[in-house]
C-alpha cells in the first residue's frame, strides 16, 4: 500500500454544510481543480453517493477512476476506496470532521498507489498539491457558500 498523507485545515462552518459539499458530487466539477465530470454510479441509503466515477485532466494527470464511500452515521467523517482506476492501483482517503464552535477542523487523509512507479520526490511534491488544492478548494467553496 501506498504511504498515508494527512494535512488539516479550519474551515468557518458547521460539520453538516461541509459535509453536504463533500457530497455534492455533481458540483465538483465547479470548484475541485481538475476535475472535469462526476457521475454517481450508486446511492447509499441515505441517498449520498456510494460508488463515484471522477474524470480527472489536471495537466499532465488524467485519470478515470471509481471510488466507493463509506458515510459515518454521525455526519462527521467519510471514508473512500479505489474501486477501480487506469492511472492507480490503490487509493484510500477520507475526511474527518471535528467541530469546535462555529468552525470545523477538516483533516484529510489520502494514500494512492500509481500503476507507473513515482520517484519519492515527485511523489511527495504531487501529495502536498492534491492535499493542498483539494482542503483550500473545500475551504472556499463551504465558505462562499455560507
């Protein structure tokens, strides 16, 4: 398996309007650099997405991948698995929420696992941007929202 990435980040709302983005696969496409079309293969049944195909073209990165998600019942986490990807033999992640006052700290965690062998450097460098992009991207897009 692949080594776990793990970086946090505040966002000025509630857990449920953070969650609520993060399950809004349809909008993806408007606010996660890259991401280029989402489509819901199956529903939970809660009606959130449980297995979720991403078209991603983030320049020299393109990749077609499915993930299947796990959604806590209390509203404050969400865990993903590659279920199937060109570009990736693995991929494990999630978000887990703590709330404190009207702010909630976001912490993400990815592990991805390339077909094709990243030399360490590169691989950490991509690592950071993903992770990055992808707390900022959530941060402003809750946060606009509100």
């Amino acid at each position: 398996m692949a080594d776990e990435s793990t970086q946090s980040i505040v966002i000025d709302a509630p857990p449920e309007r953070i969650m609520d983005v993060v399950a809004d696969f349809a909008a993806y496409p408007e606010w996660a650099n890259g991401m280029k079309k989402t489509e819901v293969l199956e529903a939970g049944p809660d009606g959130r997405g449980a297995q979720v195909r991403f078209n991603l073209d983030a320049g020299p990165v393109k990749d077609e991948y499915v993930l299947a998600y796990t959604w806590a019942a209390d509203g404050l986490s969400v865990d993903w698995t590659l279920v199937k990807g060109q570009m990736q033999k693995s991929q494990k992640g999630s978000y887990r929420l703590v709330p404190s006052g009207a702010s909630t700290t976001v912490t993400y965690t990815l592990a991805v696992q390339l077909v094709i062998p990243m030399i360490g450097l590169f691989r950490r460098k991509a690592e950071k941007v993903i992770m990055d992009t992808a707390l900022k991207e959530l941060k402003r897009r809750v946060e606009n929202a509100a």
